[in-house]
C-alpha cells in the first residue's frame, strides 16, 4: 500500500504493521520510509492507527484497532494497563520485555554514540516482576479520569475524587487506583484505607488546576528487609486535628507500619516533597539493606524503587571496579552513600560528591551506623566542586541523573583521568552520549543492562571504561 508522507496529517486513520520497539516504549512502523511511532503498539501487530502528531520527519500514533495481535502479546492482569503511566509494557511477557531493553542500550550505542563494537550482555532480570516497588506515589485529585467503560455509564462530572496514577502525558488525568501489582500487597489496603478516611474528613482535595485544598499526595515506602511501612501524606496546609487521627488509625490497624509523617508544602509544582516535615507516629525512618549494609530511608531520601534489584546492581559495579584493596575511589552523584558504602570493604578510601546536603547528611549516618569509616563525602554542585577535588582516583564511579553528565563534568573527569571509570546509568540516550565524548580517551569495554523496573521501557545499565593507552 503506497502512502504519500507528505499528505500524512493530523487525526488520519492508516493501516500499518508494526516491526520493532523504539526507545520510548513505543511501537514503530515505517511508510515509504518515514517513521511512525505508536503508542501500545508492539513489534508483529497488524493495526489501524491514528496520526495524533506529525512532524517534518517522524509521525506520532495510536491504536484504534488490532487486525491482528502480535504473538508478542499477553492478557495483562492490571484493569488500568494501557490507561495508567504507571507500567505501560503488561501487555508484553517479561521475558521479551528484557531482550528489547538490551536493544534499546544497544541501538543507543550505535546511533547515538556511534559506538558499535562492544559487547552488551543480555539483561540481568529482575527477581520480583510484581510488588517489587519499595515505594510508590498516588497523587490527590478532585476528580477522578474514568476508564473508557465507565465513560460509557457515567458523567464524568459526578466521577468523585481520586487518589492514584496519572494518565500517562497528563498531570491532571489521576486514575483512582483501588490497587497497584508494582507494590507489595498490604500497600493497596493502606492505600484504601487513607482513600476511605480522606473521602470521609470533608476536607477537600487539591486542585492540580486550581491549586486550592488541602490532600495532595500519598506515598507508601515498604522496606524489604525488615517487611514494615512508612506513610507519608503530603498537604497544602499544617492541621493536626484533621492528620492525627489518621495517623493513630493507621498505626492501631497495621502493626507493619512504623513511621508515619505529614510533608507540608504550599509549592504549585507537582512534587510530592514537603517544605516542612511533621512525625504523627512511630520512627521518622524506615531501615533497610543491601547485602550486608542497612541504610536509613527518611520520606523524602532517594533509594532504589527495588531493593533486590539494586544489590544485584551494586555488585555489578562492584565486579567491574575489581578492587583489590589498595585503590581510592571517586563516586560521583553518590546520594546517600549506597554504592560507597557497598564498595568500602574493597578499598582503601572512597569520596563521594554530592549536591543535595541532606543525602550527604544521610550518606554519613549510613557510614556511622555501618561501621564504615574509609568513605568521606564532600557536598557541592559537581561542575564547580569536582574541579577543586584533591583526589587521585583510581576508579571512579558516576551515577548522574537521567539527563547524564554535564559536558563540563565530563570535561573534568578527562583531566582527572582515572584508570577505570564505572559508569551507571538510567538512560541508555544519556549514556551513549556521555561515553562518545569520552572515546578519545577512554575505551568502552562492555555493557551490563540490570532491569529495576519490569513492566516500564526503563532499563539501569553498568558500563565499564578502561583509559586508552
């Protein structure tokens, strides 16, 4: 069937079959050679589109009819699979959910960072492919987004207040998520049972448009060490009369929760951080371990979503770093020490940089109550405060954020020149980038994909530099 890619345009239903999984999570296709991207699409479907986005180059869709199914595709066992930005890949076995992220690193590499000879290992799985979240987010909404059969039945205007999961690309479109699979299953009865209280107090929810109420977000932290809770209900406002009684409920009814805190914040951002924190019940922390180390968990501390998966990270870091003893370390975006604190057996001293000050503050507790004391932490923005580091690295490790390494950091490193470097990423575009502007230096040597996060196009690698000689 021959298309004229130029008349593509908005809102156009076109028959198409889709070959592969972009980097994304979505399906493409291609008409005469022009990209198509598809929303819930996966490699072998047969399907009727509708163009939502057309740019000079590439065209955006979705589904409006599966010809045929791909033989890729499962019954997912979630009702809000393919309606919630939770986890869009239910609909895809785990099994081949793997191999496409291997893909997505490898096809990074080449395109991105035009990086073609080496070797990318096939992805490490994770243990727990459900209730592997050690934490999860339900945002607050004054009305409730329907799912499409209850559109048919209801008003959406009478659809009642939400707490859940947005849609995905929308900050207002909230699902009232009665249970999410990505979280141990008492979660769901604490969730419910915050949902039941909040409908009940006559205290009105917040307005993402409107930016008036007061319930704005719930955040339920599971530690998988020692099986116990922490529940942080984020407000607008300071009322202890409306959260205190919440509070005892919920300690009296779970004995596994420990820890339960109220973040205050009268911000507009959709951040569930607090300017203010107030203890209702319990510890202000939870505690939990990875290998032999525990850490200390505080509301708003960063900590891998899935604790196994994250050991299983750490010792590929720790392979890669093959330390011997006598090496000292430099852990770039180190946060709360984790990877420090897991390496400190294996060297003889370890410095970790850190922006946010209280990680750091963290990451030297986590040091303290491990007896850890060849790991010291200096607290600064990484593009001024890593050219000042007097420290001969050995091996150093980078964990940035998902955007990657600033140029300047990376510009820094080159001068440092460490033997080794580990490099732990989040984005495999992010990844392939900062790795090409090292290649004049360092050789990329092999790649371990870790999968945190089954169920989602997202995918942790360790990629491992050697300097060039």
């Amino acid at each position: 069937m021959f298309f004229n890619v130029m008349k593509i345009k908005k809102n156009q239903i076109i028959e198409v079959e889709v070959e592969k999984i972009a980097f994304g999570g979505k399906g493409l296709a291609k008409l005469n050679g022009f990209t198509l991207f598809i929303d819930k699409a996966v490699p072998g479907d047969l399907a009727v589109v509708r163009i939502t986005k057309k740019k000079k180059s590439y065209a955006e869709a979705r589904v409006e009819q599966l010809i045929r199914p791909s033989a890729l595709r499962i019954d997912a066992p979630c009702p809000y699979s393919g309606h919630c930005g939770g986890c869009k890949w239910q609909f895809l076995d785990y099994s081949n959910q793997i191999i496409f992220k291997k893909q997505h690193v490898e096809e990074s590499l080449q395109h991105i960072g035009h990086i073609r000879d080496v070797t990318v290992h096939d992805t490490l799985p994770s243990q727990k492919v459900f209730e592997y979240r050690n934490k999860m987010e339900f945002t607050c909404a004054e009305r409730r987004w329907l799912l499409p059969e209850e559109m048919e039945q209801n008003n959406p205007k009478q659809a009642g207040i939400a707490i859940g999961l947005h849609v995905p690309g929308t900050f207002y479109k909230v699902l009232d998520t009665k249970a999410c699979l990505l979280q141990p299953h008492l979660g769901n009865y604490i969730l419910d049972d915050v949902r039941r209280y909040i409908k009940a107090s006559n205290v009105p929810v917040y307005g993402l448009r409107s930016h008036a109420g007061f319930w704005r977000f719930v955040t339920l932290r599971h530690s998988a060490a020692h099986d116990n809770w922490m529940v942080n209900i984020v407000t607008a406002d300071e009322d202890s009369d409306v959260m205190q009684p919440l509070a005892d409920m919920l300690l009296e009814k779970h004995p596994q929760i420990v820890s339960v805190v109220n973040n205050i914040t009268d911000s507009k951002a959709g951040v569930a951080v607090g300017q203010k924190e107030v203890l209702l019940g319990g510890s202000p922390f939870l505690k939990d371990r990875i290998g032999a180390f525990e850490f200390k968990i505080s509301a708003n501390s960063f900590f891998q979503t899935n604790t196994a998966g994250a050991e299983r990270l750490y010792e590929t870091v720790k392979n890669y770093a093959a330390l011997e003893g006598h090496e000292t370390v430099l852990d770039l975006y180190c946060g709360t020490g984790t990877i420090a604190i897991y390496l400190s057996g294996s060297a003889q001293e370890i410095v970790g940089v850190e922006q946010v000050e209280s990680a750091v503050k963290d990451a030297e507790y986590n040091c303290r109550s491990n007896g850890v004391e060849n790991c010291r932490f200096v607290q600064g923005d990484m593009r001024e405060c890593l050219q000042n580091i007097d420290v001969t690295a050995e091996v150093m490790v980078a964990d940035p954020p998902r955007a990657g390494m600033h140029k300047d950091v990376v510009r820094t490193i080159l001068r440092m020149a460490p033997e080794k470097i580990i490099y732990v990423s989040c984005n495999p575009a992010a990844l392939a980038r900062d790795v090409a502007m090292m290649s004049t230096q360092y050789r990329l040597v092999e790649v371990q994909p870790v999968d945190l996060f089954p169920h989602t196009y997202h995918i942790e690698s360790v990629a491992l530099l050697i300097k060039r000689t």
